[in-house]
C-alpha cells in the first residue's frame, strides 16, 4: 500500500484487537475517514463486513479496490489490464510536466509511463470497482518510484535512489468477499453522512490538525481524477486544495465537527484514534464521548513520521531547524456499553 503519514499500519493489532473485543462474533464496521483504507482491509482480511467512508477521490479509489472489490470477481481481469498497460509506449504528457519537471515528485522517464498508462486506462471504460483496482496498482507503482519523504508538500534535493528505478505494475493485494456480506465503500463527508451511518461499530480516525490529506496527497487525487488542474506553488497542488477545507483541519472547527458525528452515528460501539499533536486533548475526547457509553483509553507511543526526524529545511535543502520531539502518543478510544477487556492495557 502508499506511504502514508495517517496510515494505521504500525497500529493496525491494536486497532483489530480492539474490534475482535467489541464484536466478538462479528459484525459490520464502519470506517467513517478511510485514508489509505489499511484499517478497512485488514478488517475484511478477519471477516467483518465492512463499510469504509472518504471524502477524497484517491482515498475512495483505495477503499473501492481493497475493501469493496473482492478477489474472485476482479483478480483475472485486472491482472489482464495491466499485463496491457505494461506495453503501452511512454509519452510524457501532463503529468509528466506538472510533477516531474515544474516538481521533481518522480523521475521524468516514470512520469512518460504514468501519463500513457493513466491516458489508456481512462479510455478503457472500466467497470468501477476494475478501474479502482487498476488505480491502485498504478498509484502504487508510483509510490514506489517516488522522490519524497512521504509527502507531497516537498520532494528531494536530489533524485532518491528508488526514483531511477522504472515503475512495475503489480496486482494489489486483493480480498475475496466475506461470508458476512458485500463490503463497500462511499465517498462522502462524514459531518454530511454521519446520520447515515448504522454499523455494530464505527470507527472514526479523523484529520486531527492543520495538515490536509488532500494537500499531503494532491499528486494521487490527480492522478485519480485525470482532470489536469490549475496548479500553485513549489509543489504544484491543485488550486482546489486551497478551496476544499475541512472543519478536521481547524483548531475552532474540529470540536464541533466531531461532536456533531459522534451524536448522530447508529452504533453501540465507537473506536476513535486521535493523536496527542491534535487539536483535541485526552480529556476533550473523554469528555465529548462519555455520553455514548464506557471509555477506555489505550495509549501507544510512536516515533513521529519521517519528515520530522529528518529535521527542518529551507527551499535549497539546508537543514536550518531540528523539530521539538521525535515521538508521538496514539491514542485509542474504545466506547462500548461495558467495559472490555482489551488487548492492550488502558
């Protein structure tokens, strides 16, 4: 799967553990801010029915690939498409120059590849749950061949050694379908929907300060989207990332924002993973989900991302600043209507 500086990886035992102990006979899971959908993924690898929610493209297309689309339905085919995308003649074309010339996000001869692949792919007129599995596959291909510390804020001074290497097409990783029911994935704004949302646990892992999604991934929601933009600044975001602001992403905003899911969401079982350099403390959180039953609290510290372990930079790649620490608190908040008994003490 992409890099990804909100993904669950490294936590995803404790985030499962805590479910299996909420629904120990199974269930269905709503992940209501899917991101990378890893969370979503894993979840249908244990056989819950699982319905992952986001409201940017690229992060739809994940969920659709790695939650929605099973394995049996889509494996033949996709792997087909993308034994023809591996032929397809490089032509540098918009991509190309938006993120590997005006940006250095990937190396030019890569860039030639993704534009002719992601040309090809448009004209096919996929299925959309093929056409997912085939973004992804490219997405990922990408980011494996990317020159970035995991964001795309910035790229490197110089060519990582990872983004001289050609771009190779791989299946992803995907499910079959559960025993408990069709999984799938919408894309939506989780203040919008939340009245919507009816699962035997929700799982909410919301942006948690001023660092957008879409600004840290614009060069995905593109590729995705192929409506070639206006682009701004250093690293040539979308200019709507400018315009398409969350409430998540707003000291004053993520209060009332979250407040406002908590209360509406049907479910007797809630899981919220907030980080200790959000915008909300432990007690906020506690207080806030309270009123919708028993609060356990796991913590789990962490190293920070890399970008900040590397430390601060100017515009030439000097490093002129160090950042004030290098590990992070991961809290877990697991609301049930009885205390569990969690796979990590609280």
């Amino acid at each position: 799967m992409i890099k990804y500086i909100g993904s669950k990886r490294a936590l995803l035992g404790h985030v499962t553990g805590a479910v299996r102990a909420a629904l120990p006979d199974g269930g269905t899971v709503c992940d209501l801010f899917s991101g990378s959908a890893r969370v979503g993924h894993a979840l249908k690898r244990q056989g819950f029915r699982v319905w992952s929610n986001d409201h940017n493209a690229y992060a739809h297309t994940l969920a659709t690939a790695y939650v929605q689309a099973d394995r049996e339905r889509w494996a033949t085919q996709a792997e087909g498409i993308l034994s023809e995308l591996r032929t397809v003649t490089p032509e540098a074309g918009w991509f190309t120059k938006a993120f590997c010339e005006d940006a250095r996000f990937f190396h030019p001869d890569n860039g030639a590849r993704i534009d002719a692949m992601r040309t090809r792919i448009e004209a096919m007129g996929l299925e959309p749950e093929l056409k997912a599995v085939v973004l992804v596959a490219l997405m990922e291909a990408a980011d494996r061949v990317d020159s970035t510390a995991g964001l795309q804020m910035a790229y490197m001074k110089q060519w990582a050694p990872r983004a001289l290497k050609p771009l190779e097409l791989r299946l992803p990783d995907l499910l079959p379908g559960v025993a408990a029911g069709a999984c799938r994935a919408t894309q939506g704004d989780a203040v919008e929907i939340a009245d919507q949302v009816e699962a035997d646990l929700v799982y909410l892992d919301p942006p948690y300060n001023q660092h957008s999604y879409l600004a840290n991934y614009h060069c995905w929601e593109s590729l995705v989207l192929w409506d070639k933009p206006e682009t701004y600044g250093v690293a040539n975001k979308r200019v709507d990332v400018r315009t398409r602001k969350s409430p998540f992403n707003s000291r004053p905003g993520i209060g009332p924002a979250l407040q406002s899911v908590v209360e509406r969401l049907k479910t007797s079982n809630l899981i919220v993973s907030f980080n200790d350099e959000g915008y909300l403390s432990r007690d906020d959180l506690t207080a806030m989900l309270s009123a919708r039953g028993h609060v356990q609290v796991v913590e789990i510290p962490r190293p920070r991302y890399v970008g900040a372990r590397i430390g601060i930079h100017n515009l030439k790649g000097e490093k002129v600043g160090a950042v004030g620490r290098l590990r992070n608190v991961e809290h877990l908040f697991v609301v049930t209507e009885k205390p569990l008994s969690l796979p990590v003490a609280a």
